[in-house]
C-alpha cells in the first residue's frame, strides 16, 4: 500500500467507527468556505489555490471549497466561530491568542473549539514609508500620519498589541488611517499618509507597487526596545526581508515574523479536513507555484511549526500515516 494509500485507509476506518450516528446518505455534498483576506494580499490567492485542489477532485469527494474575501485574521477567526466558514487562515500569533484566550478577543474567552489543519507560508511584519518622509526607524513613526490597517485585519491588531507593549496610542501619530491592505499603498503614493504598517509574505504585490509607484523605503524594526518586545513574545521570531527586493531598498530589513496557518474547528467532519489535507500535500508543487511567496513550503515545516491549537483529529491522522509526525 502506498503512503496516500494509507492515509485514505486509515481515514475510512475512522469514519466507519463514526458512522453510528450519521446517515450514509447525509452530506452528499459539502459546501466549505475558507476566511481569507483582501484580493491584493496573500490570503485570498492561498484560499484559491487550497479550494483549487480540493474541488478537482470534487466528482470522487463531493466537496465544493469557495475562497472568501474578508477583512483578515481576526475576522475569520470571529467568522470561524460563529459557523460562518468552514476554515479560516489566521496569523499564527493571532491563532495561539485565540486558543489561549485574550482580552482582546471575546472577553479573554479561549476558542477552545479551534484546530489546527497546517502552516503556510512566513509573513513579516513590514513597515513601508515615503522616501520624502524623514522615516527611517520605527520609533520615527511617533508624530506621523500612519495606516495601520482596516479593523478586523491581523496587521492592525498586531500593530495594536506592539503600540501596547512600547506604551504608545493613537495620540502617538498626528493622524491614523484605517485602509485595507488592497488601499494602502495607493493611499501613500498619494500622500495622503506617510507610512504604512501591515504584516505579509514577501514577495509583495502592495510592497511592490509602493516602491514602483513612488519612492518609498522598508523600515527595519531592529532598535533595543523593539527587539525586547520581540525577544519576550513567543509568538514571534526575528528575520529579515531579503535584500534588493523591491526597487530602492538594497538592503536586507530587520524584522519579525509568523506565519500564515489555516485553522478550523473541532467539529468539522473528518472527512473534509481529510480530503482538503490530502489534495495539499499530495500534490504541495502545485501550491508553490501559486505565488513565489509559497515556493519555500515544506511539508514537515507545515505540520510541525506556528501551531498553538492542537491538530484537527483527520489532519493529526493523515500526518501520521505519511510520517510527518509520531504514531505515539
């Protein structure tokens, strides 16, 4: 028997010691939706690809996957656990936030619901400034005028929880916009801000059409209280944007990262998390080639890293039967 082979076996005996109570000939064909992000970002162009590969199967499965454009990581996790979506991609700071619970999210209430499917790719928290702005650390961000992102988004609340940890509000800038990812660089070629923050996997189609539209430099966040609050965050670790990237930034930019994860919840049919785990990574090439942000995924990376929730029961199977984790 092959490693699908096994994966696919070991799927049906956990259905059929389920199946007592579920009608044969329920869900004869599944409806999923996965919470992704604006058009321009890398969410949405992910979910594509994930629903993609699932629904070429969709004859054989009878699964039907739709990609939802949404306002970001804290969105869908709020979609996901009120049923709105099926799955949802979420930054990994954010995912282990809402597991463990946080004020920010529902009162401090943990989503002791949520599981984990697997990693993606690694975003970065990237700053990106007019070249006419005077900007060059992110502490020169202080009296500005900065978006930090549309509410609901995964940037603006990770730009919150660092502005909390260094002390600073909205009375830090002279003005804050709200604009979506898909916005924000047109708004600041335009002048109508000076800098802008927002978390994303590089390359990057808004970093690329900040450069190339008008000058405009990558802020590295590499001053000692930046790198503490880095330093005391489990969520986040230090990198780096390669250099020569983008047109005027020649240098690598000192940063933090996480990584992009894809999350449901408990209560999702085995079968549907099988079948979406498997069209991945039976055929991962095809989603590297989606987007060049996407070409560095491995598969023991995406199993093992960024997961605060436990594994989805069929996932956690599906990873053991292709030896991409433990038996025990």
């Amino acid at each position: 028997m092959n490693v699908i082979g096994k994966a696919t076996a070991l799927l049906a005996a956990m259905v059929i010691a389920t199946a007592g109570s579920t009608p044969q000939h329920a869900h004869a064909e599944d409806y999923i939706t996965i919470g992704t992000g604006s058009v321009s970002g890398l969410y949405y162009p992910l979910g594509t690809a994930i629903c993609r590969q699932l629904n070429k199967d969709r004859p054989r499965h009878g699964i039907r996957c739709t990609a939802e454009v949404s306002n970001g990581s804290v969105a869908n996790l709020q979609a996901l656990r009120d049923g709105r979506v099926d799955f949802a991609i979420v930054q990994s700071d954010w995912q282990a936030l809402a597991y463990e619970g946080t004020p920010s999210l529902w009162r401090g209430l943990p989503f002791s619901d949520m599981r984990a499917v697997f990693s993606m790719h690694e975003e970065i928290f990237t700053v990106v400034a007019r070249a006419d702005a005077g900007i060059s650390t992110f502490s020169d961000l202080r009296g500005m005028r900065v978006n930090i992102g549309n509410p609901g988004s995964g940037q603006r609340a990770t730009m919150l929880a660092l502005m909390n940890s260094l002390g600073w509000t909205f009375d830090s800038f002279s003005e804050v916009y709200e604009l979506s990812a898909a916005q924000q660089s047109a708004g600041l070629c335009a002048g109508e801000f000076d800098a802008m923050v927002f978390a994303v996997g590089h390359p990057s189609a808004s970093v690329e059409e900040a450069t190339t539209a008008c000058d405009s430099v990558l802020i590295p966040l590499d001053e000692p209280e930046i790198r503490a609050v880095i330093a005391g965050n489990k969520f986040f670790n230090f990198t780096q944007i390669p250099a020569n990237l983008y047109r005027g930034n020649p240098l690598p930019v000192k940063s933090f990262g996480f990584a992009a994860t894809l999350v449901t919840t408990r209560q999702k049919r085995l079968k549907v998390v099988h079948e979406l785990v498997r069209s991945v990574f039976s055929e991962l090439d095809m989603l590297r080639r989606a987007h060049p942000a996407f070409y560095q995924l491995k598969a023991p990376a995406m199993v093992g890293e960024y997961q605060a929730a436990p594994h989805h029961r069929a996932a956690r199977a599906y990873y053991r039967a292709e030896e991409l984790l433990p038996r025990n």
